[in-house]
C-alpha cells in the first residue's frame, strides 16, 4: 500500500540555504522513487508556482500574509525586545498555519513529517487532527548558539513530546536530545545520504579543472585545503585562519580556499589579504562547479564546533577527499569520517575550538600524500557503502511504517 506522506520545510527547491534543503529534496525523490507518495508543504517567494510536480514530488507552497499588528499585543515585553527576530517568528506562525490548514485540505495523509522547529508548529496542529506525527531533528537551539533562546528550547522539547517518533540524523545529536530529556526509546538516528553518482570524481574533467585552478589563482604545485560551508562562527572559521597560519610554518606551499557566504563574509576577505595565501569565494556554485572544487582540493578541513551531521563532508568523501573535522563536542562529523586509528582511515579527529589541534591534523593529514590519498580512496568506499540516498530512503521508510 502506498503511503501519501506530508512534509512540512521551510526550504525546498529553488529556496535552498543549506543542509536542510537538500536533504528534503534528496530523500523526497528517492522516496517516491520507492513507490510512496511524497507532498511538500513550503513557502512561496511570489515568483514560483502554487503547486507543482517536481520529479514526482507534488509541492505546495504558500504565500502567507502576516498578522504581525494583531500579533503584536498579546507578546511580552521580553518577546517584543527580539526586534528582527520577531518579524521573522510571526511571518512563520503564518506559515505554519497555512500549511497545517493545506495538508488538511489536500490529503487524506497517512503522516506528517515537521522538519525542524521551524516547520513544528503547522506539524503540532496536524497532529492534533489526527495525523500522525514524525518530529524531524536536524539541529537544535541548544548547539546552534552560546546563548539559546529558552522559548525556542522549549518548543523543541515540546515538539519531541507531541510526537509519534523523533528522527535525528546523529548519533550525537540523538545523546543531545537525550540531554533535554526525550526518552532513548522514542529517538531514531538515520544519516543522510549523498549523490555519490554526481559527486565523482571520474567525472572530474582534467581541462576543467586546469581552468579552476587559473581562475583561482593556484600554481601546479599548490596543496589546496579547502573548506565548504557557511561563514559563520560555529563552522569554526575563524579558528581556521589561526590554523592556517601554523600549518604553512611547516608547509609553505599550503593554500587554503574558502568557499561560502554568511556573517563572517566581510572578516574572512579583509583577514584573507592581510595572511595571504588565502583565496576566499563567496559566489554561488551550481553543483557542477561544486563537485569541480572539491576535485581540485588535496584535503578538506571542516572544522565545525557543533555539527548535527554535516552534509558537506559527505560530498567531500563521494569525491575521494580524506577531511580533517571537528569532533569535540556534538559532532555528526565524527560519525562520517574515520580516524587514523580505525582499519579504514578517513581522515582526522580534532578539538575545533583550539587552533593548534586543527594544525596539527591537518599537518598529519599532509606528512604522506601517498596516505592522504588512499584514505580518501577509503572515503569513497565508505560512502558506496554506507551513504547512499537509497541507504537513506530504505531505512527512513522503516522508521517511517513504525509510526504508520
């Protein structure tokens, strides 16, 4: 029997910003490919259709129009102090309802799926009409800042206690939801999953590159290190550029390329020309020019202090590249990329929150090219075996008829 399942997701195709879209686009597809029945409930940005088929996948988006004045009266005077912050909540209480009153609507639905806090809300209300309910968990309030928002931490603990099951896609992250206080028995972990046909490096054509290589800046004899991802200090960026300086003391010949956009943008430019040696791309990359500088890297670094999961080390892996990765703390990063230490290394463990063990892995990782190769040959293997989007949707669908 073919089950019609509800997502609910702030992000989906053509509005990505990063891990979250891509896992819903991803896993949806597969799904169907399946045989089930997958509908999206988004948000509009006014130039993209109501509805539509995207490979199979129906898509409903919604253009909200906020009740922000009515709103406004009835929060504290600590809730009114978020400012910006505040917009946002509001014009997302408007979206949540409209997609919780449009899976009713348009189903019946055998479940709901709320990825994230932000989509918890309209996933509450479904569950509340008798739909069952699967809390998503890609990340929590609790890691993403140094100082959480009590409100939004209550919320996510409020969202794993209304729902059938919580999924999260860590074994980490399944310890911090723990810590919160949700029960073991009600948490499943599922990793997500990589389009190890795309990223490929067979695909990765030697002019190409050539072209990359001079568009960048870099010389034949170049070590490129290359870090993805958002420029934020949680991705452990600013710890990077201290790392970089000690490792070129005894590798002069490293170049680090930073690829991303986000709040450290104008930092990262301005502390990029005072080292040197640092080339830093804040342009959008199609996925073809993405699989393109990941082929050009030696090595990736991802020196996250709190990372859920970590999609990109993932797409690092399917390239053939071994990654040094942050690995204190909660880190699904750990989980992706084996030490020196296991029978099939991928890469290195290393304290993010301390630049001189950032060094320090990524000058092991460079004292044997020979090895730093074969591990990202066992990157790839590990990715074949373990990461597949089809891995992803078969055991997701397990987790799924549980609850079903």
């Amino acid at each position: 029997m073919i089950m019609r399942i509800a997502y609910m997701s702030l992000e989906f195709p053509p509005r990505i910003f990063g891990g979250l879209g891509v896992y819903v686009d991803e896993i949806s597809r597969e799904l169907v490919s399946l045989g089930e029945s997958i509908s999206v409930f988004t948000l509009g940005d006014g130039t993209l259709k109501r509805y539509q088929d995207m490979n199979g996948v129906e898509v409903f988006r919604m253009y909200p129009v906020p009740i922000r004045d009515g709103l406004d009266v009835f929060f504290s005077d600590q809730t009114l102090s978020w400012g910006e912050g505040l917009r946002f909540l509001e014009d997302l209480i408007s979206l949540n309802q409209l997609c919780a009153a449009s899976v009713m609507e348009n189903g019946p639905f055998q479940l709901c799926v709320a990825h994230d806090w932000l989509s918890l809300l309209g996933g509450m209300a479904v569950k509340r009409e008798g739909i069952p309910m699967i809390y998503h968990v890609h990340g929590l309030e609790i890691g993403r800042t140094d100082t959480p928002n009590p409100q939004l931490v209550a919320l996510e603990k409020k969202g794993a206690e209304v729902a059938d099951l919580v999924i999260t896609v860590s074994q980490a992250m399944k310890q911090e939801l723990v810590g919160l206080g949700v029960s073991p028995q009600k948490v499943r972990v599922c990793y997500h999953g990589v389009d190890a046909a795309f990223f490929n490096p067979d695909r990765a054509d030697a002019e190409r590159l050539a072209q990359l290589m001079e568009r960048y800046g870099f010389a034949a004899d170049d070590i490129i290190v290359l870090f993805m991802g958002r420029l934020e200090p949680v991705k452990g960026v600013v710890q990077l550029f201290s790392a970089i300086s000690l490792v070129r003391e005894k590798h002069p010949e490293v170049k680090l390329l930073l690829v991303g956009k986000g709040s450290l943008e104008s930092w990262a430019i301005s502390e990029a020309k005072r080292l040197g040696g640092i080339t830093v791309v804040t342009d959008f990359l199609d996925g073809e020019e993405k699989m393109l500088t990941y082929a050009l890297a030696d090595l990736c670094v991802f020196p996250s202090i709190y990372e859920p999961f970590g999609i990109v080390a993932l797409e690092a892996a399917a390239m053939g590249k071994a990654a040094v990765v942050g690995a204190s703390g909660t880190s699904g990063l750990a989980e992706i990329v084996k030490n020196p230490a296991a029978q099939l290394p991928t890469g290195v463990h290393v304290n993010a929150r301390d630049p001189n063990d950032i060094a320090w892995g990524i000058n092991l990782a460079l004292e044997d090219l020979d090895r730093l190769r074969s591990w990202g040959s066992n990157a790839r293997a590990r990715v074949l075996e373990e990461f597949t989007w089809q891995k992803a949707a078969e055991r997701t669908l397990a987790i799924y008829k549980e609850v079903v």
